[in-house]
C-alpha cells in the first residue's frame, strides 16, 4: 500500500503530535538502536514554531568507531557483498516498497524536522527516495563486467567489487533523499554503510534505516550515527577502515574531507557541494507565465534550501519588466506558512541561526545597491518559526556579493545583459558550476548556450534536474570526484579488478 495521501492541517497537527513518542531518537548501529557511548542527547527543534521536537542521542568518535566495526564485520563476511546480486536487489526494493507504505508517516517527520511543506514531503521526498532506492536495486543484476581483448592463451576480465566501508555525510536540506542518493547506489554494490545525518534534521533517516532492517537487510549493513559535524562527521572522514566517503553539503565542509582523506588513509572522497546556478532568459521567450513558473520553482521550492537553486536570474534587458510582472504574478500562488497545512509552499527556513544569514544577506545586498522587488524582511514571528517569503533582488551585478556567494535561501539575484556572449561570460562567472537553465526557442542558441555553459547539470525551457537515469553532480567547486544517480554512481562505489588468466596450453 501506499500512503501518499496529504492529510488535512488538523489531521496533521494531531497526528504529528500522536508520531511524538514513537520517534526514533537513537543511533542505529548493527541491527539496533542504541544510547551514544557518551549518554549525551541533543534537541531536536521545529522550525516552523522554534520548540523542541525531541531529544537525539549525540554520537562521538566511539560510536563512529562501533559503527564502523559493525559495518567492516557486514563488509568481510560476505552476509551482504556475497549475497547474489538477484538476493540484494529484492531486499532493497522490499525495503523502498516500506519507505513509499510509510510516506505519509515520513513525510510528517520530515516536515516536523525540517520545516519543509508537508505536499513536497508527503508526495515527492518521500516516493523518491524509495523511487532512488527501488532504481538503484534494479540495477543490481543488470550491471555487467568486462572481458579484455587479450591473446590467444589468456582470459582477461574487468570486473567491479564492492569498495567496502562506505562513509555518507549528508545535508538538512533533503534529509531523506540525499540519504538515498548514497544510500541506493552504496548498498546495491555490495558495500555496508556508515551514514550521519545533518544534526538539524536526523529523525527521518532513523525511522528509515529501522525499516531497512524490518525489509531483511542484515545486522551492519546500515548504520546510522547522529550527532554534529565536527564531531561525528570529522571522525567519518578520517576513519581509517572506512573505504570512501560520500559527502553532500557546502563547499567549505567538502574541502575539509579531501584533507581527513590526505591525512589519513586515501579514502575515496565523492563531493556534491554548493552552487549559484543562473537561469539565463533570451528575449525570444513568449509564454511568461510558464517561464516564471519555472523560474519559481527553481529558486524558491524548498524554501530556496536547495543546492542546484536557480538563484541568479540572468535576463535580457528588454524582457525584464514583463519577466518579473510574470514571476510576481506567479508568487500569488506561492503561501508562505505552516508547513503542517496542505496549502502551504514555503514553509520555514532550517534554523534560526541560518534565517539569521539569509537576512544578512539581504542587509548585504541593499548596502550592495541592489533593490528589493518583493520580500526582504522576516514574516510570521509571532509562530515562533524562522519564516522569510520570497525575496528579489532587481539592479545587481555580477560582481556583487548576492551574486557570487550562495546563501541557500529564498532570494533570487536579477542580472540583465544585452548580448549571448555576455550571459554565457555572466553565467559562468562563478566559482561554481552545479546547475544552470536556458530559455529560448531558437535552437542554435539553446544548444549553443547548453554547450557554453559550465555546469554539471543543464535545463533547456525547464528547471529539472531529471531523474534517476541522469547523473548529477557540479563543475568546478561545486563537486569532486563523483556523480548521484544513475548508473554513473555505481561506479564509484566500486573498485575495478583487472584479472589476467594464463592457460596451460593443451
Ligand atoms: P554543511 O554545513 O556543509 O553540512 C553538511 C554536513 O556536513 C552535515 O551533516 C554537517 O553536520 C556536516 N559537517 C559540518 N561540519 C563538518 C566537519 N567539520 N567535518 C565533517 N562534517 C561536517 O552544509 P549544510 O548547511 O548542511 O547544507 C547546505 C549546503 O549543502 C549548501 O552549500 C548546498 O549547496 C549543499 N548541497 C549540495 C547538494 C549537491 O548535491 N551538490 C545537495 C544539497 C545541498 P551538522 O550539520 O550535523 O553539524
Ligand atoms: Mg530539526
């Protein structure tokens, strides 16, 4: 069965508050949960009123330890890694079938946890990360090696093994989906993992690895460890008998886990960082309603919370004013509220500390020069919650601050230029390279400019990101090493054996 139904704002307030006591609060270390070696316990507080949810255990370089050796123990005994690709699969997708029975129930954890409107929770973070889960399991037993052209008298395979220990520290912004982002593609090559959520929102991994267990998938094979950062997450990074680390969050933390790695043991480091990804309009476009939709969507879902934000608007000058009618217009439908109500599409920011650098951002961009359209200031206070409505700036410079840094939150940058060349140089004059959006009909410049543009990611006429079956991951110093999804992230959780086979001869 499953429960994707959005349930009413009342019915959701009475059953977050009844999810209450059963919340899974502990770290999930070989098979169970259990208190941080410590004792210690942190809060858990709900953005969208500023209280507590719950207190999570605080896990140490202890826990990280015991959760390596559970999960090294799955690794070499073969209980995961030699279970037949056919076996693996069917436990994976028996597990992601548990996730999508479990949506609603997840979906308003999430929203507890997160802030995040509980019709983006419910309907869409939730069957996608049993949707990511269920792809990468199928691809278990379709994935095939490679046989060398070799001379006659010898056999040469290239094959792939499971690397090991795999390591995933992970964002707020998208607790349960980025966890399936590593999660799907590390478990279904074989590998045990060691896997820390962002201290802010831990609750629905937890519950999440709990039905992992309840799908089959034996003792140390997921394991979870909650706690900050610099702690748990620094001890990841230089764990020695962890084999590669898998991190998505700010560039700033990932530059910090290539150094653990140098210094320690050459894990693998996979980085999926940050961006300023620009939408950059031609002024052949002729439906503004539909661009704006999706110039909305692309900085404003999640609160703007997200990596591949869409948060430099670059446009031509001479379709400015209409765009930016077209986006206010569309921001009619864009409430700002409890993420708890249905109606709700912007709902809290993830803490009071990151509202706080959202705001001064803002202060940033008015010193800057630039000028608010809409938005600006703090909304709602009086629900305690960290809300800030969308917010444009119109007038700025590429140079400026609001454009270069990324300040993960509902702000969009409007830049305007006159001629292609000059929106490919403002496009790619950044230090980042995650995403970008081209809209035009003109098929040359859409291809031309798509070719130009340096990112990872690229929407023509659309912001997505598409699905499983594309990989995701930036240019530049928005990430290292790897790629999320599709058959891509595979690979990188593998290593590649090169076996040479001399025949007697007869
Ligand atoms: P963050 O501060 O880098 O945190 C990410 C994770 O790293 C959290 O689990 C955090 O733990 C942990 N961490 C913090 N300090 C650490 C340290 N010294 N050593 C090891 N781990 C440490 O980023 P965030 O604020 O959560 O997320 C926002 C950033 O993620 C943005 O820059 C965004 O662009 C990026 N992002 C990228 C992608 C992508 O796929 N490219 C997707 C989503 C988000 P605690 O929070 O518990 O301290
Ligand atoms: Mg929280």
């Amino acid at each position: 069965m499953t429960d994707t139904l959005i349930p009413e704002i009342d019915e959701a307030r009475a059953e977050a508050e009844r999810l209450r006591p059963s919340l899974r609060t502990r770290l999930f270390i070989d098979g169970d949960f259990r208190d941080a070696a410590s004792g210690r316990r942190f809060t858990s507080e709900n953005p969208a009123t500023g209280q507590p949810i719950t207190e999570v255990a605080e896990g140490g370089p202890a826990d990280v330890d015991a959760a390596v050796a559970a999960a090294r123990r799955a690794a070499d005994d073969g209980r995961w890694s030699r279970l037949g690709p056919g076996d693996r699969k069917k436990l994976l997708i028996g597990w992601a079938d548990r996730i999508e029975a479990h949506a609603r129930e997840l979906g308003l954890i999430e929203t507890l946890d997160a802030g995040k409107p509980i019709a983006d929770t419910v309907a869409l973070d939730m069957p996608e990360t049993a949707a990511c889960i269920r792809w990468h399991a199928e691809a278990a037993d379709k994935i095939y090696g490679q046989v060398a052209p070799s001379p006659e008298g010898t056999i040469a395979t290239i094959t792939r093994e499971p690397i090991g220990v795999v390591g995933a520290v992970i964002p707020w912004n998208y607790p349960a989906q980025m966890a399936a982002w590593k999660l799907g593609p590390a478990l279904a090559t074989g590998n045990t993992v060691v896997i820390k959520p962002a201290s802010t929102t831990s609750l629905s991994l937890l519950r999440i690895a709990e039905l992992a267990s309840e799908a089959g998938l034996p003792d140390g094979v997921l394991n979870v460890v909650t706690g900050p950062g610099d702690t748990v997450g620094e001890a990841i990074g230089r764990h020695p008998d962890i084999d590669c680390v898998a991190f998505t969050g700010s560039t700033e933390v990932g530059r910090r886990f290539l150094h653990y790695s140098a210094d320690t043991n050459l894990k693998r480091v996979l980085l999926e960082l940050g961006g300023k990804s620009p939408q950059v309009i031609f002024p052949d476009v002729t439906d503004f309603a539909a661009v704006a939709a999706q110039v909305a969507i692309a900085i404003f879902w999640n609160m703007g919370e997200n990596c591949s934000a869409g948060s430099r608007l670059v446009v031509h000058r001479s379709v400015k004013d209409r765009l930016l009618e077209a986006v206010a217009a569309e921001l009619e439908s864009w409430p700002v509220g409890d993420p708890l109500d249905p109606a709700t599409r912007v709902g809290a920011l993830i803490s009071k500390g990151h509202m706080e650098r959202v705001l001064g951002y803002v202060a940033v961009g008015l010193a800057e020069g630039a000028r608010i359209v809409t938005g600006g200031s703090r909304v709602l206070e009086e629900t305690g919650g960290w809300f800030v409505p969308p917010t444009i700036f119109d007038g700025v410079r590429n140079d400026m601050r609001i454009a270069q840094e990324e300040i993960f939150g509902p702000v969009l940058s409007v830049i305007e230029f006159e001629t292609e060349a000059e929106a490919v140089a403002i496009a790619n004059d950044t230090s980042y390279g995650l995403a970008a959006t081209v809209y035009t009909h003109d098929l040359d410049v859409a291809h031309r400019v798509a070719r130009n543009l340096r990112a990872g990611v690229i929407g023509v006429n659309t912001y997505s990101e598409g699905d499983m079956t594309m990989p995701f991951g930036g240019y530049k110093q928005s990430g290292f090493g790897g790629h999320d999804k599709s058959l891509h992230a595979h690979d990188q959780y593998t290593e590649m054996k090169s076996t040479w086979i001399q025949l007697a001869e007869s």
